[in-house]
C-alpha cells in the first residue's frame, strides 16, 4: 500500500437500492472531486468541511452521470484521517460502477479489501483492535453480537490492553533498575512488589482470555447438530425451529442423505442448525456418505440435540451413539410422545431430556427444546447478561503467548538470584513485543496484510 495514493472503491453492497456510495480519501481527493462534480457555488476543494453540496457527476465530455450529493470531510477528522469525499449517488449496480470508472480517471487507484480501514489505523484513528470490531460490526449476526463489537470499537478491550502492557512495562523498568544492585543487597521487599504486580496483570489476562469462548460463539455461530436413528424427527425438528419447511419430510427412513445448514438466531445467539442423514448401518453409498459427514459434525458440534422415537423406545444402537457424545452439551428429545401411553424410563443423569410431540408441531414442545438448548449453548459460553467486548482468535493466541512470557518472568523473580534477573527481564521484554501485536503498537505488514484482507473493499 502507497499512502500517498488516493484510493476510491463503492462503499455500499452491490444490487438494487435506494442510494450508492463511492468513496474517495488520499491527497488528491479534492482534485478528483473538482474534476469530476459539477454544482452551484465553489467547487469541492474550496467548500468547508463536514457540508454536503448537491450536483452532477460528468464525465470528461461533461456529460451527466447521475445527480449526486457529494460529501467533504478534511484532514485529520475523517475516517482514514486524510482528505476525503463520498459521492452519494443512486443506487443500483450500473450508476454507481460509472461514477467509480469516472474518479478513476480523474486520478484515484481501486482500494484494496479493508484499505480505508488500514489507512484510519495507520493514520492514528483506531488501533488494530477497534479496526477488527468495525468488521466484527459489518459481519454481526445478532444483536448480542452487534453490541459485543460497539463496545470494542469503543475501546473497551484496548483500554484493558493498554493497561496490562502499561503496567507490565514499568515492572520491566523496576526489574531493570536492580541490576545495579549486588546480589546481597537486592531488596526483598521490591520483589514481592513485582511479583505482586505481574500476578495483577496476569489476573486482567485472564480476564480476557475468559470472554474468548462467547467471542467464538458469537463471531462464529454456535454449531447445533440434530442427530439420531433414521425417521425419528430430526428433518421435522429442523423446519419447526426454523418456522419454515426446509428439509423434505417422509415417513420413508433415510430421505435426509447429506447435511443441511441453516442460520438461526435463539436469544441473541447466532447458531448453525444442522439436520443430519439419520445413523444406522447401510449398504448405500450415498448414504454412507451422509452418515460419515453427521459424525463429522458430531465431533465439532457446540451442541447436540439427539431424538428418541419414544414409540420404539431406545436401542443398543442409540445407546452407542448417545456413548459417543459429551452430555454436558447433548439434549435428548423423546419424540412421538403422542403414539404411546406411558413415558418411557427417564436416562437420567447426567443427561438432560425432553419428552414431546413433533407431529403437529406444538408450540409448547419448541418453546421446551429452545429453552432448553439456549440453557446449554448459555452455560458452556459463560455469557454474562452485562453487554461487554469479547475476545477473538487473535488476541487469544497473543493473549496466550504472553501469559507464557509472564509467568516465566514471575518464576525467576521468584528465585531473586542475581543472575536471574537480566533473564527475567528478557521474557518481559518478549512478553511486550508479543502483546503489543494485539492492539498495533508492534506490527509488520504481513500482520496488517492478514487482518484486512478478510474486510470487503470500500470499507
């Protein structure tokens, strides 16, 4: 990335709409836009910031484009913290394509994925965490997930970063100052202070690396398999959920022959549903197949809901089955409930289990199984009611990494010998490059390459 170029791309989603929106920013922003927008009064490099001006987009003939509003924002007070303009356009796939070739030619370069972004952290606007929450915003799922990444593009994580890497660095500082000690006088009483702070700031790691999990779920989507023997409701259970019929329903066994997925959303949490061909031996192929992919997700489920046909009771085979998964994070649903007059014997613990009847969809039968999977998906996430930011992959791994330096720098402090110190002080040192990463104090471009390239570009 050049940062003296200036980048344009369209900032809104491609198709039909009300309004689309290019996006200029670079030194020759303004350049572009007197070359390219034509209205009453001073052209666009003369106006104030943070005004609107009405007008046409022309091309070089001076032929109208499309009649635009053009937006002015200055340095270092926009997005990127450079010169900026959006041109607020007509929607529509075919308008706003012709007023991009048309900034194009007037001297802006296409943007590159998340390039507006990279530029705003590169300029100062944000740190590389904020940066990620404005797609963790974008990508949203659910509410739950939309409030988690307000708060971290508030700076609710990078304050706690900071002051963990803060407060790390003047134990670093103390620790360097004893080496002008001899052996015999290093002051016992300044290693227990240190050791007392490095336990504080590895208390506020661990604070972190505890919302990691509800971070996962929520960014992610918390994978929910239904499983079970063939025709024993799983498809039925699926479109009740999702209140639509989405998988075919027969009473012939094995019609689901391959995994289906779909989005849901159950209290704020966004999960991944997905129905499965039903497990059983079978000479076809095909449905081998579909049985081998229901294993694969069974072991990367969050989550499992397994239907019993309370009709047939419980077979060896679902017993071997129900062996096979953690029931900590397993709903047993006895299904068909309706068929039989007496529930058949509970499982018991540790097993959790619902007793309903599919066949007309009750919606009490729903309101148990939602409930109950949300206590589940709920209880394994730790979700807090307070609204607050969550940790993501990235900053658990660097997270991770430095708690390592740390808790190596606090066992040789511990010992307080003279030639333990220095080393000590190098894992400190190691420690503060390493989570200096997380927020962008420390960064090389292949970092920043790696981060961006999953933005969409305009944004």
């Amino acid at each position: 990335m050049h940062a003296q170029d200036t980048i344009a791309a369209i900032a809104t989603a491609p198709g039909e709409a009300g309004i689309a929106i290019v996006r200029v920013s670079g030194p020759r922003a303004y350049a572009v836009a007197d070359a390219v927008f034509r209205g009453r009064g001073a052209p666009p490099s003369q106006r104030p910031p943070f005004t609107m001006a009405y007008g046409s987009i022309v091309d070089a003939e001076e032929r109208r484009i499309d009649d635009v509003l053009m937006l002015f924002m200055r340095a270092p007070r926009s997005y990127t913290g450079e010169d900026q303009v959006e041109i607020h356009g007509h929607g529509g796939t075919v308008s706003c394509q012709r007023i991009l070739r048309r900034v194009l030619e007037a001297g802006a370069r296409p943007a590159g994925p998340g390039e507006f972004t990279q530029r705003a952290f590169l300029n100062g606007r944000m740190d590389l965490v904020q940066a990620e929450a404005v797609l963790d915003l974008i990508k949203a799922r659910s509410e739950r997930a939309a409030k988690a990444a307000v708060e971290q593009l508030a700076g609710a994580i990078s304050l706690s970063l900071s002051a963990i890497y803060d407060e790390t660095m003047a134990v670093h500082a103390d620790l360097e100052a004893t080496l002008d000690f001899p052996e015999d006088e290093l002051p016992e009483a300044l290693k227990e202070d240190i050791i007392i702070r490095i336990n504080e700031a590895a208390a506020r790691v661990e604070a972190l690396l505890a919302t990691w999990s509800e971070g996962r779920l929520l960014r992610e989507g918390a994978l929910v398999v239904i499983a079970g023997r063939p025709n024993v409701g799983k498809s039925t259970l699926l479109n009740a959920l999702l209140g639509q019929p989405r998988a075919i329903v027969s009473s012939t066994p094995g019609t689901t022959r391959d995994t289906i997925e779909e989005g849901y959303v159950l209290d704020g949490i966004p999960l991944r549903l997905v129905d499965t061909a039903g497990l059983r031996e079978t000479a076809c192929d095909i449905e081998r197949e579909g049985i081998r992919r229901s294993r694969d997700h069974l072991e990367k489920a969050d989550a499992t809901i397994y239907l019993l046909d309370a009709a047939a009771g419980i077979t060896p085979e679902d017993r071997e089955h129900l062996g096979r998964l953690d029931p900590d994070t397993t709903l047993v649903v006895w299904n068909k409930t309706d068929l039989i007059d007496m529930r058949p014997a509970s499982l018991g613990p540790p097993y959790r289990e619902a007793w309903v009847s599919l066949r007309d969809i009750e919606r009490e039968a729903i309101t148990l199984i939602r409930r109950e999977l949300a206590d589940i998906i709920g209880s394994e996430s730790s979700y807090s009611v307070e609204q607050h930011a969550l940790i993501s992959e990235r900053h658990r791994l660097v997270l991770e990494q430095f708690r390592r330096e740390l808790n190596t720098a606090r066992d040789l402090v511990a010992t307080w010998r003279e030639a333990d110190i220095p080393l000590a002080g190098v894992h400190l040192r190691e420690g503060l490059e390493i989570l200096g990463t997380a927020t962008g104090r420390v960064y090389q471009q292949e970092l920043l390459n790696t981060i961006f390239s999953r933005f969409c570009i305009g944004k």
